[in-house]
C-alpha cells in the first residue's frame, strides 16, 4: 500500500480545514503537503489540487466556506397614492314633469345636431345642478348664450330666453289683467308660469339693464321667490321658484369694443357665480365647420378658418372696435355654399363689417387677406410673397393711428 492511501477524500478534507480555521489567508497546496510530510504522508502539490478540485473544494481563492447567501429582500412595492376622490355632483332629482302648456318651449335636437359640447358647457351645468345663479360673459360669438339653451335641451327642460335692455323692467313680465267672462282677472305670464316649473330662464345681456332695474332679481336670487301684487284679485301671492328652474345670466362686458352696458353693483354680482367664456379653437372651428357643412373639403376648411384667425388677428393687432366670432365664419362659409361667389360671400358675411362701424378703408385691407389665401378663386389676386399676411396687418395698423 502507497503512502498516497494512507489519507482518504475525507481526512484530507478536515486537514485542509483545519488549516484554514487558524490563518485568515486561503490554504495553499504547499501548506497541507508540509502537514502530511509531518504525518509521514508524501503527496506533491498537483494531487493535493487534482483531490480538492474533485471535491469541489478548489484551493483558489478564499477557502472558507460561505454562508449561505442571504435571500434578497424584495423591494417593497410602492404603495400607491390614494388620489382624493373626484367630488360627487349633487343628485338632482329628474323625475319631474313638465306643464303641458310649456312642453313646447323644450329646445329641438334639430337646433344642436351641428353643436359643439366643450368644456365649458360642463362647467355651465356643474353651476346650474349645484344651484348656482351663473353670469356667462365673453365676447359676442363665444357661445355664452347659445349654452344656456344647450344646457335645457340636454336635461329636457323648457327655455326662456329674455333680453335686457336700459329700462328692463321685472315687473312687467309678471303679467297682466285681463277680462274673463266680464271680471277683470290677473293673467299670469310665461315668466310666472316658468318659475313654477322645471325650466331655465335665462336674462341676455344683462349689463344692458339699468341697475336701478336689477334690485327686483334680489327676492329671485336670494329667497327663490317672486311676489305678484297683482295676482288674486289684487291681494298678491307670492310664488315660490321651483327647486328644478335654473336661472341664468348672459353679457358682454364693458370694453372698448362693447363701450354699451352697465356694471352691474355688488349687491347683484355677489349673489352669482361667472364663467367666462373662451374663443373657439382651431379644433373647435374644423369640427364646427365640418358639420356644418359636410360639403366642404378639408382644404376649404383649412383656408376658410386661416382667413377667419387672420383677420381676428389684424382686429386685435391693429384694436379695431368691432369683434368678429364663429357667426361670421358661418355666414360666410353659408352664403359661398348656397352659390355666392366667394368674393361676394366673404364681403356680405364678413369684410362689410367694417363698414357697419365706420371703418370702410379696413374692409379693403381684410379683403386683401382672402386674396392671400385664395389667389386661385378670387376675382382680384396679390403677388405672393414673403411675410405678406404681415404686410397686410402692418397696413391695417397704420390706417387705424
């Protein structure tokens, strides 16, 4: 029997421990064969490795055996934020019903089969369902008013629609008397009728009214009711708003293109809620022509909307007092698809404004930019070149100094 059996894979094993477990440096092969010279065991260098590696007890490196590895902790997973929930709207209550004689001041689908619902129209309802006295303003065209009357269609509710006027008078619209079978009797207006039911009234133009007018809207807006001297022979009731009438406001406020109107006190504005309305965008304005008029190309509507921005532009740039919307695009776009030459149509829908205002050397000037955008159609045409849409507006500016 050779030296070399004289020490099993097991003992040689332990010595290789041992070794380790005194000395902070890996065992190396020269160290366990100097031990095994001492037990009188000849192994070289090369079968000490060949054995461990066999083993898997490889002599490189640290030799201590590890600990097992520590399970990595997961990362934890984050906790998501609990967003506040939106606020709930107030339920309103929708079963109601209608008075027979007022079914018929429901708005018809056929008034908004080409509206546009934007944000704002929301915005209208929220103050409306939370029982808000909501003033809509902004500049002629914006929708202001035409979104009141969207809101009643929506909800199914009869719409009146009241303009004001310098010498409004509240009481007026209460009603009147009248002879029945030979009595004179207190006939109760639409107005009166309307308060009493679900509905929405709406008062246009509201700053147009003189403010010693708007102290009869207090008892309305603030008590929700209306009192009639007139009613019962005389005696008077007083009627109580229904909890479904929604009662609104429109203006235009005072400015240096809308120079009519008065600013309405703090006794009135302090019992309402506002919301002023924004122009329509460049989305708003495709999707509106489009329905509109399906007709249209969308390169007509393209050149028809860069017109109409155009010249709102030269109106703000060069401050013209006179503003133009949506009404006008319609009508222009209206008039060129029932057979008017363009020219004709862009001239009696838009440009002649100017005119309307005394401003006729302005109206050749917004003529010259729908000569620039359509060169191919108009009966008169520009050279084109560069920066020319500036060129126009610069003009415009030096008519209006």
């Amino acid at each position: 029997m050779t030296k070399m059996s004289q020490i099993t894979d097991i003992a040689l094993k332990r010595l290789k421990d041992n070794l380790q477990g005194g000395q902070s440096q890996p065992v190396r092969a020269w160290q366990i064969k100097q031990e095994l010279v001492n037990k009188g065991i000849v192994l070289d260098e090369s079968t000490i490795r060949g054995r461990l590696i066999a083993m898997g007890e490889a002599l490189s490196g640290n030799t201590t055996k590890s600990p097992p590895p520590t399970p990595a902790t997961p990362t934890p997973t984050p906790t998501p934020v609990q967003q506040a929930p939106a606020r709930k709207l107030p339920t309103i209550d929708r079963n109601f019903s209608i008075p027979p004689a007022l079914v018929q001041y429901i708005p018809d689908l056929a008034l908004f089969s080409c509206y546009i619902e934007r944000p704002v129209d929301r915005r209208l309802a929220i103050h409306y369902d939370s029982g808000k006295y909501p003033i809509t303003q902004g500049k002629q065209g914006t929708g202001k008013t035409f979104s009141h009357q969207y809101y009643a269609f929506m909800n199914k509710l009869p719409f009146f629609l009241f303009s004001g006027y310098e010498d409004f008078n509240l009481k007026k619209y209460f009603g009147d008397k009248t002879i029945i079978n030979g009595s004179i009797v207190f006939q109760e207006s639409l107005l009166v009728q309307a308060i009493q039911s679900p509905s929405v009234i709406l008062f246009d133009e509201v700053n147009a009214i003189s403010n010693t007018n708007t102290f009869d809207f207090h008892a309305i807006l603030q008590n929700r009711e209306l009192f009639v001297k007139d009613a019962d022979a005389g005696k008077g009731i007083t009627y109580q708003v229904h909890p479904q009438c929604r009662i609104g406001f429109a203006q235009n406020p005072k400015s240096a293109k809308y120079i009519g109107g008065n600013i309405k006190p703090s006794n009135f504005l302090g019992r309402c809620t506002y919301i002023t309305y924004p122009e329509f965008t460049d989305k708003e304005l495709r999707n509106s022509l489009s329905r509109k008029f399906p007709a249209l190309s969308n390169d007509e509507v393209r050149k028809f909307i860069q017109f109409y921005k155009a010249c709102t532009s030269a109106i703000n740039d060069a401050e013209i007092p006179v503003d133009i919307s949506i009404r006008q695009l319609h009508n222009v776009v209206d008039l060129y698809t029932h057979g008017l030459p363009l020219n004709e149509a862009i001239e009696d829908g838009l440009t002649s404004i100017m005119e309307a205002v005394s401003q006729p050397k302005n109206k050749d000037a917004f003529f010259r930019l729908a000569q620039a955008i359509w060169k191919d159609m108009m009966d008169k045409s520009i050279n084109e070149h560069t920066g020319e849409f500036q060129n126009i507006l610069l003009d415009i500016m030096r008519r209006n100094k």
